[in-house]
C-alpha cells in the first residue's frame, strides 16, 4: 500500500505554506504532492473548488472548519474557513478567509445564545460570476432568560455568498435558518415542555432566479398519528438578491433527510435527494423529487421517488448530473445487522431509479464524494474502515475507480480495494474529489496527526494513474 510521507511539520503548518513530503521520487512541485493546513487544534476538509485558466489550475479554494488559532484567530470555537491555495497546493499570501461566529449566531426571541459555538462546512459551489457559495449549519446553546441551566443545544441552516475574492458582507450575504422553538404537551399529563428544533444545511445550487438550498429540518408536523416523525427535507428558495423566495418542509410520514440537489430545465427545476424512512420505517431508503421553481410560492405536492431496500440503512451523500434526464447518487449502506458497511451507485434516468449497484469493496470501505472521470468512468474519495490491515494503521484513504455500474475497472491500484490507498499511522479520511484537465486526481482529505487528538486538512494530488510519484 501507498504511503503518504509525512515530513508532519506541525509547527511549521502554522505558517500555512502547507509541508511537502521528502520524497526523490517525487514529480515537480505542482505535478503531485501532499500538503497540510492547520494548527494545534482540529481542522477538518469539507469540500474544495478548482479554479482554471483555459484547461491550467489558477488555485484551489478549499472550505473546512478549525478551532486553531493559526486558521481563525481564536481558540473557544469552531469556525468556518476557505483556504486559497496556488497549483502546487502552497497556501496563497492571505489565503485565508475566516468567518467568526459572531456574523452567523441567530436572534433568539426569549433566549440567549451561551457555550461553545461550532460551525460545520458542508459544500462549496463556484457562482457564474466567479464567486462561492457555502453552505453547512451552525450549532450553539442557547438558555431562557430567566433561567440559569438547562441550555438547549440547537443547529441553524447556514448559507454564505461570496465574492470571488473570498469576502462576504454579514448583512447581505449571510442567511441563517433555525432559532425556533416550540412548546408541546408532554403526552397528556397537562405538562408542557419547550423543544428546540434545529435546521442543517446540506447541498446549494444557482438556479435561474437564484440559489435553491437543501437540508434537513426537526420542524415537522406529525402526518400520521401512529408515527413520530422526527426529520423532513428543508427546502429554501433565494432569489437572486440572496433574499428568501420562500421556504419549505417536505418528507413522509416518517424520518427525511435532505442531502443533495443538482439544477435541471436551465434552472427551472431541481432535483433533490437524500433519504427517508417512509416505505419502511426500521429502515432507510434513498430518496429522490423533481421540484418545479417558477415564481415565488413554494410547490403544494412534492413527489418522492424512494430505492427498494429493506434490509439496510442507506445514506446518500453526492449527487452528479451528467445531464438532466440522467443522474448519479452515490452513498453508504449499513446492513440490519450494524455490522457490514459498504459503498453504493445508484442511476436516476427520466426521475427513475434504474440502477442500484453495490460496490464489491472490503467492510467498512465508505465513500465521501464521486467525479466522472475523462474516461467516462467514477472516481470515489473513500475511506477505509479504521480496523484496515487488522488495525493497525487506522483508517486509510482511497482512490477507488468504478465503471458506469459500480464494476472494478482494470489497471487501477489493488484490484481488492478498486484502487489506490494512502495513509499513515492515525484514523485519515477523504472529503471530497476533481479530476483536472490533464488527467490527474486531487483529494481533499483531513489528517490525523500519528494517534493524537489534532488533525489537520490535506490536499493530495496524484499522477492520471492514482499515483504518487512517476
């Protein structure tokens, strides 16, 4: 197995040039390398941007989260960042973009906002006029006030718009969506309780009138009696000035969860995807629908296209279009049985699932994020179990390479594994995957630092062939 040569230069992280493996079989410096961002704390990669001239690399804009000084000037929380990084993956002079929590934290009518507060980054989109868009949620406490304990612990939609510079203005390019609270009787006891109810951010998309936003929402309203349900898709239209169009909870009778969307009809619709238990109810099924978006009232019926599945939970995680009759979902199973975890391609042609391909990869092989290659053909940023090679290393990162249904592809690392894995001796895993223009892979990835709390963020780039070297 491919190993990352870790020169960990930690101290030398904070000066945000990232480190570059001794390796003298190494390539140019811009051909491939492994770079690290970050500080004594925990940094974590999201997802990252590649930004071209022609068919070269201009930079990479990378979107994670730190709670070290040197990436967000304060140690108390956990804040969003974008790193700006040049084609060698070497930090840009001021490369980074710090979003303190103070421009995100909602108005709380009756409550006030206490403890630690953590935003976690989701995805990055590019804008058509070279700008960003960010997405994640925001996670804080917040107590009554006449109280002194018994804080909720509550999460916001968090949506940021940037320039393409990497700066934002707090009034006009932040929407937050959460802070609401509702008081319910306690079964029929006459007692009453005050419930949180939080709102997570998963997927953005620019659409013809503006953005379209999905997530995730605790909001809901009880569609069948004998049945709890706990999570709906949160859907939020913007338009183009970044004002709310209208917002929306969707879902079954039983647990949704929004994770994705792509544009469809040149923005006129989109469609969504995550996963729901609504055709059965131990278990999670992915789940797509086409949402028409003209005009400013949200649809009245959304239609929900759900998998087969019965005996595992799927999570969905990407969603790629290829074109607007035909979509790919890519995701994780977890059998009945807790135990098997194993990675998924699924294919929506015309609104329908015709493809469910499980990919025949060891245990505990999970994916994070999938590209459609020069070739025609999937790359995965996947991670291993941390029990790969019988522990001793942690968990691993990997490359993996499928065809158009999940099958092993010739030629392309261990056949065992579908590709290529790299690591060191702490738990790593992969964020997010690009293919460029000339045919080499980079990964975005979050490091451990050799078993101990830290991690850091790390940009790998490797040969067409997955390779770390010539």
């Amino acid at each position: 197995m491919k190993r990352i040569l870790r020169a960990m230069c930690f101290a030398v992280v904070g000066g945000l040039a990232g480190c570059t493996p001794e390796d003298p079989n190494s390539l140019a410096p811009d051909e491939v390398f492994v770079k690290y961002f970050g500080g004594e704390g925990i940094d974590k990669g999201a997802d990252f941007v590649v930004n071209l001239q022609g068919s070269e690399v201009e930079n990479y804009a990378i979107f994670g989260s730190s709670d070290s000084y040197l990436l967000t000037e304060q140690t108390g929380n956990t804040e969003w960042v974008v790193l700006f990084a040049d084609k060698g993956g070497n930090l840009l002079p001021n490369g980074i973009r710090r979003f303190p929590t103070a421009d995100f934290l909602p108005l709380l009518p009756y409550f006030s906002s206490t403890g630690k507060v953590t935003c976690s980054p989701v995805r990055i989109k590019k804008t058509a006029n070279g700008g960003y868009l960010l997405i994640g949620w925001i996670t804080y406490g917040s107590i009554y006030e006449n109280e002194s304990t018994n804080s909720f612990q509550q999460s916001a939609m968090l949506i940021v718009r940037l320039d393409a510079n990497g700066n934002y203005d707090r009034v006009s390019d932040v929407r937050v969506f959460g802070s609401s609270y509702k008081t319910v009787e306690i079964g029929s006891s006459g007692l009453f309780d005050t419930l949180s109810l939080s709102q997570k951010g998963a997927d953005i998309v620019e659409i013809a009138d503006g953005y379209f936003a999905v997530g995730s929402t605790e909001n809901v309203e009880l569609r069948n009696a004998q049945v709890q349900d706990l999570s709906d898709f949160f859907l939020v239209k913007l338009d183009t000035d970044f004002n709310t169009a209208w917002t929306k909870s969707e879902g079954t009778a039983a647990d949704d969860v929004g994770v994705a969307v792509v544009s469809i009809q040149n923005g006129s619709q989109v469609v969504i995807a995550g996963q729901t238990r609504g055709n059965n109810r131990s278990m999670l099924n992915a789940a797509i629908a086409t949402i028409p978006l003209q005009g400013s009232t949200s649809p009245v019926n959304i239609e929900f296209t759900q998998s087969g599945t019965s005996d595992a939970n799927e999570q969905v995680v990407r969603m790629l279009k290829l074109s607007d009759a035909d979509i790919f979902l890519v995701g994780n199973r977890l059998s009945l049985t807790m135990q098997n975890l194993t990675p998924f391609l699924m294919r929506i042609t015309s609104g329908e699932i015709q493809l469910s391909s499980q990919i025949d990869v060891p245990v505990g092989v999970q994916v994070a994020d999938f590209y459609r290659t020069l070739g025609g053909r999937f790359v995965y940023a996947a991670t291993t179990a941390e029990t790969d090679e019988g522990g001793a290393n942690g968990s691993q990162l990997l490359l993996m390479r499928t065809d158009d249904f999940g099958g092993e592809t010739s030629n392309f690392g261990e056949a065992g594994y579908l590709g290529h894995r790299y690591g060191g001796s702490g738990n790593d895993q992969a964020n997010a995957i690009v293919q460029l223009p000339d045919g080499k892979f980079v990964m975005l990835t979050t490091i451990e630092i050799d078993n101990n709390p830290q991690t850091v963020i790390g940009l790998i780039k490797t040969n067409k062939n997955g390779v770390l070297g010539k």
